[in-house]
C-alpha cells in the first residue's frame, strides 16, 4: 500500500497535469487561466489539508509536549510526558535543549525530543523591532516543526511562555483536527511586568494576546485554585487544578548517598571541603565523616547547617532579602548568640546570576558560606533531601501560582521558609510545615529561631519535619491520574 505522502505527491502531479490539459482544451471556450489555477490551488490546498489530517491506527496515542523553554528546566513538562509514557502514549517533546533533561526522561523509548533554537531576533534598531522579528521567527519555526511531524492526538503545551506558542499550537490543532490543551504555570504578561511595567504596549499587547487565545484551547490545566478561579471569572476559561507533586525521586537521602553527593562537591565547591588537619586517612566533607574500616557514614557534630534555595535568578524573586538576613544571622553569632554556622547553597541559573554572585562575593561573612552550584537532575533531588532547611523566594508575578521547588522540597520532607504571596496558603502552612516570612528581618529571626537547637531534632525545625514525614499526600503520578488521564482517555 502506497504511503499517504507519496499518494499526495501522485495526486498533485496529477491534478498539474490535468489542469494545463483542461486550460488548453479550454481555451477556445472562454475559461481564462486564472480560473484554471485557482482551481489548481484550491485542489492542491485540499489535498494538503487532507494529507495533514491523515490518521493512522497510532494517532490516537501520540501526544505533543510543547515548552518554549529549555526543557532540562520544566519540570512538571517533564513529568506530564512520563506520566504519558507510562500509559502507553508516544510523545514527542518540543522546547529549547540547553540543559539535560531527566535521565528517565532521556531513557524512556515512548518519548521523542525535537530539539528547537532559541530565536533571538534582529539585534540592530530598537528593542520593538527585536521582539516583533523574534516572535515571527519563532511562529514560522513552530509551524513547520508541528506541520511536519506525524499527527498528534493533543498538544499539551505549557504557558508561559505563550508568544507566539498558543497561537501557533491552536491553529495548528484546527487545521490536524488535534486537541489543544493548555497547562497555566502563571499569566505571562505578569512576569513581563516586573520589568516593563503593567502600562507597557508590548505587556497590555501580551495580556489581549493571552485573554483572546486562552479560551480557544479544547481544555486548560492550572496550578491552584486561585487560578482556576481567576481565570474563570476573568478569562471565562473553565481548568482543572493540577497541582504540583513531587515524583518518586524527592525524599530523603540516606547518609552514604550524601557523603558521596558531598564528595562530589568538594572537588568544584571549596565549601563543601573539611580544613581541618587530624592527619588521618578518614574520608571527610564539612558534612560528613566516613569510617574507612566499615564504610559507614555518620553525620558530624559540630557540622554546619545546610541551608538550600532555588531558582531561575530571574525578577520574580529577590535575593537581597537572603542575603541580608543572612547577614544578619552572621551578627548573631559574632553578638554571641549559640547558632550553628550555615552552609548556604543556591542552585540553578538564569540571567540575574552574575548580579547576585558579585553581591555574594562583595560580603565578608565568617560563620555563613555560600554556594551557587549548577546540578545535574539526578543530583538535585539529594541535595534537597540532604538539607536541613529551604528557603523560597518565590513571590508570585500573578499572586496565583506556587513554586514547584516547595512542592519538591516537601517531597524530601525539608521544611520550609516561605516569602509570603496570596495564595501561598495551599501549600505552606505556617507553623505546620514551615513559616511565612515577610522581609530579610523577619526571615532572619525564623532562621535564628529554628536553628537555635541545631543539631537536635528536637527543636520546631524537627516538628516540622516531623509533619511532612506524616503529612504526605499524593505523589505526582497519582495527581495526574486521577486529574489528567481521564481528559486524555475520553478523546479517543
């Protein structure tokens, strides 16, 4: 049986062929050569339409992820497209390559990454004329990768980013005959307000460009209830809330996997290095001691605190206020209060980086070190569930989503200090599984409190992580089936 793409290119020739045939036995008739060709044409884009619906029996199953980001750095994409795999599907996984994604998801032979380049735009004349040419750039892009590929069942794609994505993906699925599912993180014209400024044309552009194209997707997803809220009564979009859940990977890191994970660091982080000179052969981190007769690790006493936050270093969170309290915590100690020193890692990367490690560099800190390491999918989830307490500076753009990397810290049963936002609430719950702070002030007044027994467990900070051991709620392949699989079946 011939393939469908070769048939197509059968029937075009043919109708070619046909079509100057009819204009020269025509001719005499009055039937002029536009109307010949327009003919043509409309055959032509017929066909082509025909060819691009063209379902086969595996149709059904196939599913496109798209993010107009590095998919090494979306998680809960990463996780939609297991989730998938896990049920049979084949996806085929669109976004920028910049970072490694997750091992299973690299690993996984139901999931396809299509690798596309982050469009930059005209770099000469104003700053208008790089974000127009960008976002026509990256349309045309999009619409041939999605045009090309085999028919999919759904594009689920994640916003923000939703230039020019949700109009590229809702055009595309009218013209395959796919699903368009949506999957809102946040509002996009929110977060390019922190740096514009709400009354920018570029930012009241972005938020007409959301609020026309949002309601045209076949289903939404959303992260709170907040938004599913808001978006109903200001959107008219009716979503179901998804909330973040940690994967399987998130708990707590037996001792020897954290010495290791500590060896590791030592050799590209000197804060993570023991200085001191006992001359004997034991195996040793700031951290960690491991016997060299039995292999065992144990914890040492007088160790520091390992204090960790993430981030994308981007406006949505200011880390001036961490760094101030901890300099505050630094005159604590020096004042005489009994405190454990900090060890202080801030993991990922983004544009603001440079900026707050030359903030970071600029301090003269004894008792606290500060690290800003980039790690490996397969190690991030350690270090979470080696530390003794997480931070997040997350303040929402919109007020209506929450910080995944809370949700994965809960997962590692870390407690937690929170920045506070509206919806903050459906995750942190204050003087249960973490607190609520305001300012650097009174960040550095939670730390000096929880820590004021260090190392016992217990103290609050041993209650709280006493809680989220018993608190535990669904892992995330369980939200997504009882929430998501459903939407899916019930298309084919």
């Amino acid at each position: 049986m011939a393939a469908p793409g070769s048939s197509t290119a059968f029937l075009a020739l043919f109708s070619l062929f046909a079509a100057l045939l009819l204009s020269c036995i025509m001719t005499d008739s009055g039937i002029t050569w536009p109307v010949v060709w327009l003919t043509l044409v409309a055959v032509l884009v017929s066909l082509w339409w025909r060819q691009l619906r063209h379902r086969d029996g595996a149709t059904d199953r196939r599913v496109c992820v798209l993010v107009l980001g590095d998919i090494g750095r979306s998680p809960r994409m990463q996780y939609h497209a297991l989730s998938l795999s896990k049920h049979g599907y084949h996806v085929t996984f669109v976004g920028f390559l910049d970072s490694k994604p997750h091992p299973d998801v690299l690993m996984e032979e139901k999931i396809r990454i299509v690798a596309i380049a982050e469009v930059k735009g005209v770099r000469a004349g104003p700053k208008l004329l790089t974000y127009v040419t960008k976002v026509m750039v990256q349309s045309l892009q999009l619409l041939r990768v999605l045009l090309t590929m085999e028919l999919q069942s759904f594009i689920l794609m994640q916003n923000p980013p939703g230039l020019p994505g949700i109009a590229v993906a809702w055009l595309v699925c009218v013209l395959r005959g796919s699903r368009f599912v949506i999957d809102w993180h946040n509002y996009g014209y929110t977060i390019m307000a922190l740096s514009h400024g709400a009354s920018h044309p570029v930012v009241r552009l972005a938020k007409w460009y959301e609020r026309f194209f949002g309601p045209l997707a076949s289903h939404n997803l959303c992260v709170t209830n907040a938004m599913k809220d808001d978006l109903q009564k200001n959107w008219g979009i009716r979503a179901t809330t998804l909330y973040d859940r940690p994967a399987s990977i998130f708990r707590e890191t037996p001792l020897k996997l954290q010495h290791e994970l500590f060896m590791r660091l030592t050799g590209s982080h000197p804060q993570f290095q023991h200085t001191g000179s006992d001359g004997s052969d034991v195996e040793r981190t700031v951290l960690t001691v491991r016997d060299p007769a039995d292999g065992a690790v144990t914890l040492r006493a007088e160790r520091p605190a390992l204090l960790l936050s993430s981030t994308s270093w981007t406006e949505d969170e200011d880390f001036s206020i961490l760094l101030t309290a901890l300099e505050a915590y630094e005159g604590f100690i020096r004042r005489g209060a009994s405190l454990p020193s900090l060890l202080c890692v801030i993991t990922g990367k983004g544009p603001q980086k440079e900026h707050y490690r030359k903030l970071i560099d600029s301090l003269h800190l004894e008792h606290v070190k500060i690290c800003t390491p980039w790690l490996e999918a397969k190690d991030y989830p350690l270090l979470l569930g080696s530390a003794d307490l997480g931070v997040c500076l997350h303040k929402s753009s919109s007020g209506l989503d929450l910080p995944m990397k809370v949700v994965d810290m809960f997962g590692c049963c870390l407690p937690v200090c929170a920045i506070h936002f509206n919806c903050l609430h459906e995750l942190v719950k204050h003087e249960e599984n973490g607190l609520i702070f305001r300012d650097s002030a009174e960040l550095a007044e939670q730390l000096q409190s929880l820590l004021a027994e260090f190392p016992s467990s217990d103290g609050r900070l041993g209650v709280f992580r006493r809680n989220l051991r018993t608190s535990r709620g669904q892992r995330w392949d369980d939200n997504w089936d009882q929430h998501v699989l459903p939407l899916i079946a019930a298309q084919r």
